[in-house]
C-alpha cells in the first residue's frame, strides 16, 4: 500500500496542501501527480485558471484529499465562491470516509467559513407554470425539477434561463449574479401553447379536357370544336374568281378596243363583221366585269358569315356562258 505524509498549513485564510512525491504504482497515478505538481506551481505564480485545469484534471485520474483540498482553494481565490465551497464539502466527505479527521476537520472549517459568503439564485417555477415536459436550463445545464424554487449557492457572473415545452413557445432570460454575498431570483412564466400551422389547402387537379373543347394555350379562352379552326375556303375561292373575271373583262375590253380602232380606220360601218367582233368583246368585257363585282361582293359576304358558322362547306363556283351572260355562278348553302 502507498504511504503519503502531508504537510497542511494556513496563510490568509487559505488553505494550502503539499504532498510528498508518490510512489509510481500506475500510469494514471504517475500522470497525476504530475499534473498536481504542475497545478502547485501555476498557483504559486498566480495562474488560477490554469492551475485549477490541472488540479481538477488530476483528481479526475485519481481521486485524492488532498488534490480535492488544492482545487477547492484554487477555485476560491479564483472567485468561484459556490464551487469552492461544494468542493471543501466534497472532500470533509471524502476525509471522513478514509478516516483522515485532520483534513475532514480542514475542509469543514473552510467550508464553514465560505458558506456566508456564497451569492444565491431561486429559479421559480410557480404551479401552473409546470407545465407537461418543461425543461428548465441554466446556460446549457438542465436544472432539475428538485432545484426548482429554492434558493442555491451559485458562482458570480451572468446567466441565461431558458424554458421550454413541447407545443409551448419558448422563454428565455439572462440574470447578472455578484461574485459574493447577492441573492437573486427569477421566474419562468407560463408558457403559451404554439397554434399549429395549418396546412395549405391541397392544390387541385386540373380538370381533364374536354374532347369537345379545345383550350388555347396562349390566351386560356375555350374554342369549340365545331367553330372555325382554318381560314373560310369558299370566300378565298370566291374572292379569287372575282379577281380572274375582273382580269378577263379587262382583256376582253382591251381586245374589243383595239378591233374598234380597227374598224373605225378601215371605214367600217356597224353591220362589218369587224365591227360587230369589236363590239362583241365589249359586250363580253361588261359581263366579266359585272361578274367580277358579284363575285367580289359574294366572297365578302360568305367570309363575314362563315367567321361564325361551323357548318360544312357545301357552296361551289360555277362557271356560266350564254349569247345573253357571261360570267360565274355562286351555288351552294349559306
């Protein structure tokens, strides 16, 4: 078994702990004692937190009174007041359950000591604040629900308190704590309920098109399918025949004026037969002329009406020649 001398001594009020070399038994052991010395220089050189690092990093590899004792005095002379004094309680517990009443009664003392001095803080939670699956945080620690509503020993500095429940909005406040001697509270109100969003409206089905309707893309105005989806032939084919008997009356006009000129130089009286062909022609001309107009008027008429009317074409242009007309003929249903 390991033996170790101690050497306890008070200066200020604060308690200071030597140990004597320990005897490598094991790796952690070893470590640990390094890092018990290195934390005993760096408190003797002022570096508090750093020489609180290494105490609490060697306890943690093998647990003593007296590292207990070193890191407790770091944290108070680095004013961690609360801390200082739970870890002076930590190791009179620790002291009473090896039998070393020497350093039980050192860290009761400092304890004791310590204990006025602590600030405190109350996080109330009131009844009908407790609400199903609250949770109650002090920066990033859960408190639990046994803390709640009591006044307990807590370092200086600032805190944020944060609360939050399934379904309820959550809360959250910050709280400045003086490094000694302040008491402080702090109430989570109750949370309210969170309305759930309600679902946007399902987006509904284009309807299926209508095979009797056909929907322009561009412009989302229906069209039937018995309306009009091409240009009216028969007015083209109309208007077309308008201007062909109106070219053939010019010929015809053009002919007959030149036989007349004809006639006219030779002396030719009415009943000469060149006469009679030059006035045949102008006869003709008219015709063709007047046929023309009709046709023309026609194609005009069957484009306005057929703009509407999805009816079949059923109109055709027929050509008629007579000694008394000449010309074409509109027949068909409109």
């Amino acid at each position: 078994m390991m033996t170790r001398w101690l050497r306890v001594s008070l200066v200020a009020g604060a308690v200071v702990v030597a140990a004597a070399p320990r005897a490598v038994a094991q790796p952690a052991s070893a470590q640990a004692q390094s890092l018990f010395d290195e934390g005993r220089k760096l408190l003797a050189a002022g570096k508090l937190a750093q020489a609180c690092a290494a105490f609490e990093s060697s306890q943690k590899l093998d647990p003593a009174v007296t590292t207990l004792l070193n890191l407790a005095d770091c944290r108070e002379q680095n004013h961690q007041l609360a801390t200082a004094w739970g870890l002076f309680v930590d190791a009179n517990r620790l002291a009473r359950a090896t039998n070393n009443d020497k350093l039980a009664k050192v860290a009761s003392n400092h304890a004791r000591k310590l204990e006025p001095r602590l600030s405190k803080l109350a996080i109330t939670v009131p009844v009908d604040s407790q609400v199903t699956g609250l949770e109650v945080r002090r920066d990033n620690e859960l408190v639990l629900s046994a803390a709640w509503n009591h006044a307990l020993p807590i370092d200086g500095g600032t805190y944020t308190i944060t609360a939050s429940a399934p379904g309820r909005a959550p809360w959250s406040a910050s709280k400045t704590i003086k490094v000694e001697s302040d008491t402080a509270s702090i109430t989570v109100p109750q949370l309210p309920e969170v309305k759930p969003v309600a679902a946007p409206p399902p987006v509904a089905a284009a309807p299926a098109p209508d095979p009797g309707h056909d929907t322009q893309p561009a412009t989302g105005v229906a069209r039937t399918a018995d309306a009009p989806s091409k240009l009216p032939v028969v007015p083209l084919v109309v208007g077309g025949g308008a201007l062909v008997l109106g070219g053939v009356a010019i010929a015809f006009e053009l002919s007959g004026n030149r036989l007349y000129d004809r006639a006219k130089a030779a002396g030719r009286g009415p009943g000469d037969s060149l006469y009679q062909s030059a006035n045949t022609r102008r006869y003709l001309a008219e015709g063709f002329g007047v046929a023309a107009l009709g046709a023309a008027g026609a194609a005009v008429y069957l484009y306005v009406t057929s703009r509407g009317d999805g009816r079949p074409d059923t109109t055709a242009l027929a050509p008629v020649a007579s000694p008394q007309l000449t010309g074409l003929a509109v027949v068909g249903t409109w």
